[in-house]
C-alpha cells in the first residue's frame, strides 16, 4: 500500500488536477501533448453485460456495476472533456438490454461515446445499437489528439450470414468461451482501408489513441482475446510514434506493448474473467505478452474489476489501479525499457502474492 500511497501523491502532483483520492469504478484518462491550457481527462467505462431475465427484469449485479460508474463519472472533479463505453453494454444483443443499458448510460452529464462489442452485435448485426449509438466506426480531433474507434469484433461472412439458422443462435455462439463454433475477431478489409484513408490526414506526429473491444493484438483464440488482422491493423500505425490501443472485452488487467504501440485494457464494471491458463501455451500467444504482468487473483469473485486512472500527461499511458479486493498497483510506461511496467513488479524480490494481503 505505500508504494501505492506514494505513487498516487506523485500521481497527483504531477496532474496538477485536484483527482480526489477515494477511487472511482471506471477509468479516467489524462492527457496533456501541448499548451497547459490543453491538458484534459476522459473517462472510459466498459462491459456492463446487461442481462435481461423477464418482463422487467434485468440481473441486478451486471445494472449495480453500471449505475455506480456512471454515478461516479458524474461526481468527478475536473469534469473529463468525455466518457467512452468500451462494448458490450448487453449480454445478448436484445432491444431490451440495449434500452435498459442506454437509459443508465443517458444519466452521464458528459458528452458519451460507444465502442461495439460481440455482445451488442451478433443478435442483429448492430443494427439497433446503430440507432441508438450511431456508426460502428469512426474518429474525431479532440485537443491535439486523433482519437479512433473502431469495430473490432467482426467475423468472415460466411460464419456471420451463412451459418446459424436464427440470430439468436448466432449471438449465443459467439458470446461461449472455449466455443469450437466460435470465429476468430476481425477489424474486416473494409474498415482497415476506412482507417488507411483517416490516418493519411493526420500528421505523423499527432498522438494516437484507438479505441477497440476486442485486443488489436493476439493474445488468446479461444476467448477471442484475438484480433485476427491485428498485424495489419498494427501496421497502419505504424508511422505513428505515439499510439495507444485501449480496449475492453478481456475483463482483467492487461497491457504490453508491440513495435510503437502500447497496449491496455480498462476493467469491467460486470465480472472479471480469469488469466486463461493457456498464455503459456506458444502456439496461442502470437505474439507472447512481452511484459512480465502481475496478476490478478481469479480466485477473488471480484478480482480485476475496480478502477482505474490512466493518465497520459507525457503521451504514455500510466495506469492506477485501484482493486476491488487487491493490492493497488501503478502500470507507467519506463522509457529506459520502452514499455509498460508495474515498477513493483518488475523487481522479483518484491513481488508479492496477492493472497498474502489476505
Ligand atoms: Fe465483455
Ligand atoms: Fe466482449
């Protein structure tokens, strides 16, 4: 906790913001490229997984998750410029918990934007999402820095339109783990040349962030924490020297860092999954993560969902954790390494079991 303590002051300081120091359940992003007067925060909420069960009535947990974030977005102090819902508002695409989920997300006083997830999708193909959202994918200019979002949980054609009999079949097929009817996540040729067209009107020298729901990397297939075009998609971003790809969809702390861009997930506000066992298994870890991770405990039914503060004031991403049921940790991008590192970690004497605290 002291290394935490000292982090969080330091955290502040250099801010220079007022960051109340209780924690919130979401994520607040602060960012500063330029001019002091353009430092500004964004906060990101993500898969909320609202389930409806009748009539009525939706599971209670998935809508107590959401209500308090959204509540809490509402009290924070500097107000972000905006929050962003990482995907998977519902848990199986209807008109009921798209409804319900945008309600609740309506009570936020901030100017809100949506990335898709398999959840929301794969029942109607987005389409009532669309209505209530907008388009699957798109950019925008905010303070000096290009922001992207993009739709990164489609499909091939033939597994998307050809193979289930009904809709609902489809969407409960790509919501299992572990599903051998499953398919693999893609950004999709059409949306990688929409983003070859958006990024060739940005200078090169404009930081990146690329909002997605599923990891733009490959990290394990058989819970789709996989983007099948990810090295495509990596390679249009190249020419940037600063890129950070936040996504949800993976329920747990992740980050790493491939080439020029580094990598973190933001929490869940429904459950948090489990590390597969399988990242040690080579043939799934394509690439491997390159940073040695701490790692959650999925034996704490609350483990990995909590809050977290990334701020971005150099235009590396350092991210504050704030645990449920766990040790506080700071993930900062280390220059000298050129990646992202819980410090504490990275140093094996002091790593530390999280069921030591117990
Ligand atoms: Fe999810
Ligand atoms: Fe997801």
């Amino acid at each position: 906790m002291n290394d935490f303590r000292l982090n969080r002051r330091d955290f502040i300081k250099r801010a220079g913001v007022a960051t109340a120091a209780a924690a919130f359940p979401l994520s607040v992003v602060e960012l500063a490229f330029g001019a002091a007067q353009d430092k500004f925060t964004f906060a990101h909420i993500s898969d909320a997984h609202i389930q409806h069960v009748k009539g009525t009535e939706f599971v209670r947990n998935w809508d107590r998750g959401l209500i308090r974030a959204v509540a809490e977005a509402n009290l924070l102090t500097p107000k972000p410029d905006f929050v962003m819902f990482g995907g998977d508002l519902a848990q199986l695409g209807t008109k009921e918990e798209l409804d319900h989920g945008a309600e609740m997300l309506s009570r936020l006083r901030h100017k809100t934007y949506c990335v898709m997830g398999e959840h929301d999708y794969y029942l109607d193909l987005g389409e009532y999402w669309s209505k209530l959202f907008g388009p699957h994918y798109y950019s925008f200019d905010h303070k000096g820095v290009h922001f992207v979002v993009l739709n990164s949980i489609l499909t091939y054609d033939e597994w998307t339109y050809n193979r289930w009999p009904t809709a609902r079949q489809r969407m409960l097929e790509m919501a299992g783990l572990d599903n051998p009817n499953g398919s693999p996540f893609m950004v999709g040729e059409k949306q990688r040349e929409w983003l070859r067209a958006d990024l060739a009107r940005v200078a090169k020298t404009t930081p990146i962030v690329l909002f997605s729901h599923s990891p733009i990397q490959k990290l394990y297939k058989g819970w789709n924490f996989w983007t099948e075009d990810a090295e495509q998609v990596q390679a249009l971003l190249k020419p940037f020297p600063t890129v950070t790809v936040i996504y949800g969809h993976v329920h747990q702390i992740q980050y790493n860092q491939v080439g020029n861009i580094t990598f973190h997930s933001v929490m869940a506000t429904a459950w948090p999954w489990p590390y597969p066992q399988s990242y040690a298994q080579a043939e799934h870890a394509m690439p491997k993560l390159t940073v040695p991770m701490n790692r959650a405990d999925p034996f704490f039914e609350r483990d990995a969902t909590g809050w977290q503060f990334i701020d971005m004031d150099t235009g590396r991403v350092m991210m504050d954790y704030n645990l449920y049921n766990n040790t506080s940790r700071v993930v900062a991008y280390n220059p000298a390494t050129r990646q992202p590192e819980d410090r504490v970690y990275q140093d094996p004497s002091k790593r530390i079991p999280p069921q030591d605290h117990y």
